[in-house]
C-alpha cells in the first residue's frame, strides 16, 4: 500500500502546488493531469509486479506440494520393498517439501491480501482520477470566465468618463484648428490666383455706375408734367 499512500500524497502536493502558483493555470492544470496518469501508470505496472509475484508463490506452493506427495509415494514403495532405510529418507524428503510449501503457501496468502488491497486501491485511484478530470474542466472554464472579467475590466479602466471628455475635447480642437487652417489656405489661394489688375478697374468703374444711375433718374424726373405740388416742391 505505500506506493498508493505516494501516489496520494503526489496528487495532493501538485494541486496545492498549482493553487500557489501565478502562471497559466490551464497549463498547469492540463500538466499535472498528465503528470497524475503518468503515476497511476507507474501504479498499475508495480501492481501488476506484484500480482506476478503471488502467481509466482502460488506455483511454487503447489510445487513443493507435489513433491511431498510424490515423497511419500516413494516411501510407501520403498516400506513395500523392504527397504526401511530408503524408505525414511524419502520420508525426511517429505518432510522439507512439506516445510517449504508451508512457507510458500503463507508467503502467498500474504501476497494475496496485499494484491487485493492493491486492486481496491488503484479502482478507487481510476476513480479519483476521473474525477480530478471533470474538476479540471470545471477549473480551466472558471480560468477562462475569470480571465475574460479580468480584460474587460481592464478594459474599462482605461475609459473613465472624464479621460473619456478630455479626450473629445482635444479632438473637437483639433477639428476646429484643421477647419481654421482649411479656410486661411482656400483664402490666401482666391488672393493668389486673383486678378489684381482687374480689380483695380472695377474700383474705377464704381462711381461711373453711380453717376449712371443718377442721370437716369433725372431723365425720369423731366419726363413727368409739372404739378403744383411739384411746383411748390420745386419752389
């Protein structure tokens, strides 16, 4: 049973060792699961050894049991020769075979108990192991969950409201300089491509259209007859 209390004491040491850890608990989580099945094989390939070695008590039991058997066969034969002499060597043969299955025979009972506590052991180990299986999945999906909370949060602290306005205000700036800088380079390129001599010869031409205008009213005014209103408007 010592290699199962090892094999616990593993399982419980890499998981206390994952919760004290702050790299990628997925990693780990899907490393110590290999790590574990690693060691349960490494179990099941002592436990098997161990099984051997009570197959291999038991045929030796049974070999030492049958040649006391065949002892004692030889020494009724020897008793019906007469032969009493070889007949209690046989049975001082008998008595060795007889000595060492007795040993063998309690070597593999104990061997025995010790395979079928072991069998008990890894059933309720495959056990366990499923079931550190289906809690790794249960903890790598709270490691996703927990992890996209994280980002978000993250996230929104970077868009506190008044960095949010400071930073629309900035940009609105911005806009308005770039408007600013748009209308003076459409101005100085109007001034640029103006003609300036011809300007000038409009300022000119102003006041010939005014006297233009006033001469036509004039003319209207002469076109009228004179009333007596216009008379004493005229006086």
């Amino acid at each position: 049973m010592e290699i199962l209390k090892r094999f616990l004491t593993m399982i419980k040491s890499q998981i206390n060792h994952i919760i004290g850890l702050a790299e990628d608990p997925e990693k780990m989580l899907n490393q110590t699961l290999i790590n574990m099945q690693e060691q349960l094989m490494t179990a099941k390939r002592q436990v098997a050894i161990a099984i051997a070695d009570e197959k291999r008590l038991i045929q030796e039991y049974e070999k030492e049991r049958q040649s006391a058997i065949e002892w004692e066969q030889r020494a009724i034969l020897a008793v019906q020769q007469g032969n009493d002499t070889l007949a209690s060597q046989a049975l001082q043969r008998q008595t060795e075979h007889i000595r060492l299955a007795a040993s063998f025979e309690e070597n593999w009972r104990a061997q025995k108990r010790s395979v079928d506590q072991l069998k008990d052991g890894l059933s309720k180990l495959s056990i366990k192991l499923s079931d550190v299986k289906r809690q790794k999945d249960l903890l790598i999906a709270r490691v996703r969950r927990a992890q996209a909370q994280k980002n978000i949060t993250e996230t929104m602290s970077t868009l506190y409201p008044n960095s949010a306005m400071d930073t629309m205000e900035r940009m609105e700036k911005k806009i308005l300089q770039i408007e600013a800088e748009a209308d003076a380079t459409a101005e100085l390129a109007e001034e640029i491509h103006s003609d300036h001599l011809l300007a000038e010869f409009k300022k000119l031409e102003q006041p010939a259209i005014e006297n233009q205008a006033l001469i036509e009213l004039k003319r209207k005014i002469s076109a009228f007859p004179i009333t007596s209103k216009n008379k004493q408007l005229k006086e």
